[in-house]
C-alpha cells in the first residue's frame, strides 16, 4: 500500500466515513408580589433548553436565591427579546423551569427568563435542527471568566452542508447567517460543495496541507480493499496527532481569527466534514479566546458524540458488514469519535510551544490584546 501522510490520513479517512412533564405547572398570570431587598441583589446563574420528545421546549434556569415572579419570553432573534419578542408564560423563579409548546414551529426560537427583581437569563437549544445537516449547533450561553456569556446566534459550527435542504436553506436566512469558514480539502470540497446562499460569503481555509496522494490514498475504499490498516496506529492515535499539528501550523484558525474581527461577517459558521475535528478545534479556540474555561471547552468539544450518535451507529454497523479486523474497527469508531484526549494534545501543545493558552492566542493566532479585547466586546454580554 503506497505509505500515507499520516497528518492527512486523519481528515481524509474521518471524511470518508463520515459521509458513508418535569416541572411544576406553567403558572400563567401569576400575580407578581412585591421584590424585597434581599431578591433585588440576586440572579441568574444557569439556563438551558432542550426539546422534549413531544416536540415541546423544556426551559430550565438556577438563580443563586428566589428571584419571584418571573416572565418567559421568546423571540426568533437573540437581541432586545424582551422588547422585540413575545411574552411565552408567567411562573416564578423557584420552580426553576417549564414546559411549553413550541410557539414557532419550524424555526429557531430564544427565550429569555426575567426575575421579579428583573434579573434576565437567555438560552436557547444547542443544536440547530436540520434536516440535512448533522451537528449545526451554537456556541452561545457559554459563561466567560469575567461572567459574561457568548451571545447566542452568533458563532455556530458544523458538519458539511452540502445536504442542506430548501427548508434548511430557510432556517440559514432565518439565522442571519453572513459567513461560512470551510476547513476542508479542495478534495472534499469538488466531492461535497457547499451550496451558494444568498448574502452568504463562503471562505475556504483548508486546516490541513494536501500532499500527493492524500486525496485518495487513504479513503475508506482503498484501506478496505488493501486489508492493510496499520496507517490507522492505534485507536485515537491519528486524532491525537492531527490536533497537535493543527497547532503547530495554525495558519486557518489566524484567518478565521480575522474574520471574526469583522462586525459584519457574523453570524458565521465554521465546518469541516464531521463538524468535530477541525471544526471542533477552531470553536475550541474562539471559545478561550473570548474567555470560557478549559473545562467548558471541552464540555462542548465533547458534544459531538451525542450530535453524531445516530450517524455514527449508522456508520459502524456498515463498517462492521465490510471489516472484520477488531483492532481496525476499534481505530475506525475511534476516528468516528471525539475524546477529551483528542483537544487536550491541542491544548497542551499549545501550553508546551508557548507558554501558555493567552500566549498561544497572541503569538500563534496573531491577536493582540486590543483585537482580544475587541472580539470579547463583539461576542460576549
């Protein structure tokens, strides 16, 4: 078999593959009693929404005391909701949460939650759902060091779109959404191109160099025709190495850095094939560059196994029809995979070659503490 760029092999093989009632009752025109001193010093500290298997939304939220009485709003736009959107329900805050029918169907909604002291919390659901698209989700909600949050609908991340759909195509307009960062190979990209969207800039960066070779050498076609998978290593070997060489040449994620700095290129995505790798890398380090914590970094990095579950089972049932070499199949669900160890050789890199994370971001991303701070202003609230 015609040895393989093992860097390469990471992004070209994972393509492959790839492509193969909880609460109390909503309480509705509850009287609002008057706020006293102690509830007027408190707030919000946690908030979230998921969809019920019923198609209805469950909205949760912790304040670090009883806030009172408190409305629910709802809006599809993440900015002013109070003043732009609706009112959704009435409750008070020490039921921490509700369920209510979804009052948008078919689009992408916001809630923001109001204390009677007028405390706010805003959240929406992670994942943008789509119907040709895996793993479109949002990376706002998440709390920086100096206790503000990203803004939400404005950084996204994502697998290939080339599946979307003309109702998926609606759900970006209805987004907002003015850049796409494609991270993938100009091979990938003549296989599966992004469709053109309206007012949408599409910018291809590849994350990883192209080599003689790399655009075939090590598709799922070729290995499993070979029988030769030692190009694989040992389960999450690739990834692992992959990671610490996007670091040591971080040329894409300087220029999506760039892009960034423009007010007007967001709402923006970025991609790969996957929505876990290079992508997963890229939201990592827009996410420590505004100043979330490692660990909620990771946190999300991690969520592609629950987004890509289905998928992923979909693909190592077949795997498993066509390959019958356990070590093979274990190094394939490891490619399938995201795992702590994967960002973590990212991370440690980055600590190793330069010091630490802020290093990184300032000698190897480029960005001044000026254009930090600018990015921060932009995208957190």
């Amino acid at each position: 078999m015609k040895p393989i760029n093992r860097f390469c092999a990471a992004s070209v093989v994972t393509a492959s593959i790839a492509a193969a009632a909880i609460f109390s009752p909503i309480q509705v025109n509850a009287a609002v009693p008057a706020v006293s001193a102690k509830q007027s010093a408190g707030h919000f500290i946690q908030s979230s929404v998921e969809r019920g298997k019923n198609g209805n939304y469950i909205i949760r939220w912790k304040a670090d005391q009883d806030l009172g009485a408190a409305k629910v709003y709802w809006s599809t736009s993440p900015d002013n909701i109070e003043k732009n959107g609706k009112e959704l329900a009435r409750t008070y805050t020490r039921y921490n949460g509700l369920v209510a029918a979804d009052p948008l169907p078919g689009q992408r909604v916001y809630f923001l939650v109001k204390g009677g002291n007028g405390a706010t919390a805003k959240a929406a659901e992670r994942a943008v759902e789509l119907q040709g698209v895996v793993n479109f989700r949002d990376l706002g909600g998440y709390e920086a060091a100096d206790g503000r949050h990203v803004k939400w609908g404005k950084l996204f991340r994502s697998g290939e779109l080339a599946g979307l759909t003309d109702s998926d195509k609606l759900q970006m307009k209805a987004i907002g959404l003015k850049t796409v960062i494609d991270y993938r190979s100009n091979a990938e990209v003549a296989q599966k191109p992004d469709p053109a969207l309206s007012g949408v800039a599409n910018v291809r960066i590849p994350a990883m160099k192209e080599t003689e070779g790399s655009s075939n050498g090590a598709d799922l076609n070729s290995l499993i025709a070979s029988g030769d998978y030692s190009a694989l290593g040992k389960p999450g070997e690739l990834l692992v190495e992959a990671n610490k060489g996007l670091i040591e040449a971080p040329d894409a994620y300087v220029m999506l850095m760039d892009a960034l700095l423009d007010a007007k290129a967001a709402p923006i995505v970025q991609h790969c094939t996957a929505g876990k790798d290079r992508a997963g890398l890229g939201s990592a380090l827009v996410l420590l560059t505004l100043g979330v914590p490692e660990s909620t970094v990771m946190d999300d990095y991690l969520l592609s196994n629950v987004y890509r579950e289905e998928a992923n089972k979909q693909t190592m049932a077949y795997m498993g029809t066509v390959i019958k070499d356990k070590d093979a199949l274990a190094s394939f669900q490891a490619l399938l995979d995201v795992r702590k160890e994967y960002l973590q050789a990212a991370i440690d890199t980055m600590k190793e070659q330069y010091g630490s994370l802020d290093a990184f971001v300032e000698k190897g991303l480029g960005i001044t503490q000026a254009e930090r701070t600018k990015l921060q202003a932009m995208y957190l609230e």
